[in-house]
C-alpha cells in the first residue's frame, strides 16, 4: 500500500510503509506526520495507521535528537500544480500554517524532553519534571492545532483534490 507524506507544507511519496519505518528510524519523518493512505478519504497520524500499529520500530533514545527536513524534490513542482485546482486558497493556506505550527511546537517538544532527560541525568529531578511537563503541554497544543488543520484539508474535499 502506498502512502503520502505531509510535511511543512509539502507532500513527499509514494512511500511504502517500510520506507517510512526507516525514515522514522533515521529521523527523517516521525511517527506524528500527517499521511494519506491510497484508498482512504482523510490525512491521518503515521502512528495511527492499522500497518504503522502492527509494528511500529523501536523508539531511539532522546539523547542527541536532530530534527532533519525531507527534501521536496518534485513534489514542489507537483503541489503548484495541484494548488492551482485548489477552490478555496485562504483556507488552505490557513491549514498550512496551522500544520506548520504544530510541525514546530512537535519539534521544540522534542528538544524539551531531550534535555529534560539531560537534566534528569544532571541530578535535578525536580526541574527534570518542570521541563517535561512543558513538553507535554506543548504537545498538546500541537495536537490541537493539527486537529484544527486536518479538518480544514478534510472539508476541501479531501487530500486527492490537492
């Protein structure tokens, strides 16, 4: 089954789910990226898709995370030209920028836990925790801004208009 990649505004794929097993492994896609699965009407998290839950790889360490972009190769050239079909431009654009938002406050979290564990690591428990439940908060914040960008994509008539 092949499946698309939605990331700081730009779709990536087709992509295999082993494919994007070894990205997730390599840091090159994360378990929280919006994909569209041929088939499907909706945009959903990696992480909750039936073939990502069968066996998901095992999680890295936090320790020495970096957040990698995917390189757009000709799915720029591919999202202009979808773009152009696209009825109601604010909206999606307004999707983007939430999308983006949340893509960002994923990976500020990210960095959060890492150094909470640092920290942790340190001897100061007591901050360790302060700065995890930051993160946690900042994860939620992005679900919700995910939330409010997915419906959006969902009511223009779903992913394979755009």
């Amino acid at each position: 089954m092949n499946y698309w990649l939605l990331r700081n505004d730009q779709r990536f794929g087709p992509y295999l789910i082993e494919d994007l097993r070894r990205m997730v492994a390599e840091r090159n896609a994360f378990e929280f990226d919006w994909v569209w699965q041929e088939g499907t009407s909706s945009w959903v998290r990696l992480i909750e898709t039936a073939e990502w839950r069968k066996a998901p790889p095992p999680h890295p360490s936090p320790r020495g995370v970096r957040i990698k972009q995917a390189k757009p190769g000709i799915a720029r050239l591919v999202d202009t030209v979808k773009d152009y079909f696209v009825p109601d431009r604010a909206r999606l654009t307004k999707a983007r920028e939430l999308e983006k938002l949340s893509n960002n406050l994923w990976a500020e979290s990210v960095n959060l836990v890492s150094n909470a564990y640092q920290t942790h690591l340190g001897g100061d428990s007591e901050e360790a925790l302060d700065i995890f439940i930051s993160a946690a908060k900042m994860q939620i914040e992005a679900n919700k801004l995910s939330n409010d960008a997915i419906k959006i994509y969902n009511e223009l008539e779903g992913p394979t208009e755009y």
